[in-house]
C-alpha cells in the first residue's frame, strides 16, 4: 500500500521562479548590478543618446489606489514599467525581454490577483518592482530604527548611475517615451527623486483613512494566512520590499523616532486599527510638509482621492493628464479608458470598509482634513 505523500497536499501560492529561482539569485547579493552593469556596456550604443527625463512615480500609501492608476497609465503607448514577466530579471530587463519576446509561450489567462481585490492581471500586467533597487543601494531600507527619508541633499551616485540607465534600457526594449512606476514608500523620497529629476510627475493617491485603513487591515489578515499555508509568501514579499502589510510586515520611519515607536506599540499589541492610522498621518503629513516647503515640489504632484475618482473618473482623469502633460490623444485615451475600467469594475473594488470615521480619526483628521484641500486644486500644465 502506498504511503501519502504529505508534501503532495501543502498549499503552494508562490510559483517556481519566484519560489526557487529568486532566492538563489538574491543569495548572490552582487550578481544582479554586475549584470545591470554588463548589460549597460552592451548596449550603449542603444541607450547613450536617450535621456529619461519626464518620469512618473504613482507614490501613495499601500491601498490607495494606486494599482488602478498603473493599469490605466500604463495602457498608453508613451508609458512602460515593470511587468510581472520581468521577475526575477529584473536587473537586466534589456536582456530579459529581449528574450522573453521570443519564447514560445501559449497566450495567458486573466487571473485575480493574490491580493483578492477583483484586479485581473497576466504575466504582461504593470507590478511594483522598483522597491529592490532602492533596498540593494541604500543601506537599512525598511530597518524601523532608521530614518527612511531620503531629501534632496542625499546623494549616491552608483545608484544614479544604474538607475537612469536602467530606465533608458526599459525604454528601449519596449518602445516607449516615458518610464512609469507605482512605489509605495516613494513619500518619503520625493526630495530626493525630484533633485535627480526636475521634469518629473508625482502622483499621490490617497483614500478616506477609514477605508485605506480598513483595507490594510484585510490585507494583513489575508497574507498571514497565505503565509501560513505557505511560508513562501511572506520570503518572496520581503524579497520585492513590500513590508506594508502580512507576516513581514514593518513599521516606515518618517523621521520621527517617536512616532514610529508609538505605530509598533500599537502593532505589538494587536491594535491595527491605532497603528495603521498612525502611519497613515506620518506618511501623508510627511509629503504635506514637504510640499509645503518646496513649490517647486508642490507643483510636480498631484493628488488624488480615489473615492473622488470612483465618483467622477473622467473628471480626475483629465487633471491627471493635464498634471502628465498628456498629448491630446492619449489624454482622451486615458479618460475614456479609465473611465470604463472603473465602471465595469465590481462594486468591491470599490468598497469603503466597515470602520467608522471615529475609529481613525484621533490620528487622521488633521491630515485628511489638508489632503482633502490639496486633492481639490487643478492640476499644474507647466514644469517648474
């Protein structure tokens, strides 16, 4: 009689290239920028020329919002970023789409994403890499004893260096003008990105705190459990630097030493509710700060309430297009677009939680209350 085989029933939500292949290649810390830096010497002669100066960063908190807006964005024939495909060669993506454009893959079915928030993607839908780079370059990235703020006076060249190139290589192996990226801690980097890119947009999504709050909440419960059936979810999350919520979860440092104390004695005590919040107003009152003290800054983002958007998409979408200095016709694209995306999208994609306002509002109201102000204002057609 044969014996079962335990292992043929354990639960597998990470897939073999991200569950065997990413750790080896992590393991070898150095290995990805060394073939960043080869692959830069081999096609120079394509890149050197081409400057990347009109990116776009999608920088709200987690649950703002914000993967909607990448698959509108990214829609455009004038944007491109990072691809589910492109894991875990994501180093090389001038080499690695190269290739991937000539493998004989059968046509991929729309599937709901792990998140389970009704966003179907396929292996060619947009995702959240950047994260990596930024964890490989700069020393204690997501160490919660450490100030996460990088302002325009930090400077790291061998980051500059890679990083442009980077986004030159991805422009030239996908056809496209404009380098675009969703990245959720982007807040705390913005005087820096806008130093090392003046022309650059900045879009800052943003939810009611009662419903982002109640939506991190969800999240977290479902990838503790995912973690648990499969231990694998939460290595390959820490990997691709999403600490926001699940088993790797941590607290984002501000800049404020005390406030981030308070937001993981919260957590340890099993109040999400005070935590989330907490780190709700030190991210969003960071950037309103920030943008408060730089006009130059201030004109470069714009802010948008999603359930606004959800009310009147073509009416955000066109101050999104006149924040991106659209063309005329990809602005109208992306109105149109947009606009049925979020009409034919299930009511849950939408939904609003089931906190109430007074739940979040000890640590929120002050910051909503600014947001709210900022995300009225038109957008700005001209760069600073």
């Amino acid at each position: 009689r044969r014996i079962p085989n335990p292992m043929s029933h354990r639960v597998r939500h990470v897939p073999f290239a991200q569950r065997r292949l990413a750790p080896l290649l992590a393991r070898f810390r150095g290995l990805g920028p060394r073939l960043a830096r080869w692959e830069s010497a081999a096609v120079m002669d394509r890149i050197g020329d081409l400057e990347s100066q009109t990116p776009v960063w999608i920088c709200g908190m987690a649950r703002s919002g914000s993967t909607i807006l990448l698959h509108m964005l990214d829609a455009l024939p004038s944007f491109t970023t990072h691809r589910y495909s492109d894991y875990p060669w994501v180093w090389t993506p001038y080499w690695w789409n190269h290739l991937y454009a000539r493998l004989p893959l059968a046509p991929a079915r729309k599937q709901e994403r792990a998140h389970r928030d009704a966003i179907e993607v396929t292996p060619q839908s947009p995702e959240a890499f950047e994260e990596m780079f930024w964890m490989h370059f700069f020393s204690g990235r997501h160490d919660p004893a450490i100030s996460q703020v990088l302002d325009g006076e930090t400077h790291n060249e061998e980051f500059q260096r890679f990083f442009d190139q980077h986004q030159r290589k991805l422009l030239v192996i996908r056809g496209a003008r404009r380098y675009l990226a969703k990245a959720n801690y982007q807040l705390a980097r913005l005087g820096y990105l806008h130093r090392l890119y003046p022309k650059a947009r900045f879009v800052i999504p943003v939810r009611n705190p009662r419903a982002q709050v109640d939506s991190l909440i969800r999240q977290d419960d479902l990838f503790c459990r995912l973690n648990c059936e499969d231990a694998a979810v939460g290595a390959h999350m820490a990997r691709i630097g999403h600490f926001e919520f699940g088993a790797q979860k941590r607290v984002f440092n501000m800049g404020d030493d005390r406030e981030t104390q308070a937001i993981a004695a919260a957590f340890s005590r099993g109040d999400r509710i005070e935590a989330y919040a907490r780190q709700w107003a030190a991210q969003y009152g960071y950037a309103l700060q920030r943008l408060a003290h730089d006009p130059a800054l201030a004109d470069a983002c714009l802010w948008i309430d999603h359930e606004r958007l959800c009310r009147s998409p073509r009416t955000e979408l066109a101050r999104l297009g006149a924040h991106l200095h659209l063309d005329a016709s990809d602005a109208q694209r992306l109105q149109e677009q947009g606009a049925d995306q979020i009409h034919q999208a299930p009511a849950s994609a939408f939904e609003s939680g089931t906190l109430s306002s007074d739940e979040t509002a000890p640590w929120t109201s002050t910051v909503w209350a600014s947001v709210q102000e900022w995300a009225s204002r038109p957008a700005n057609p001209h760069y600073s």
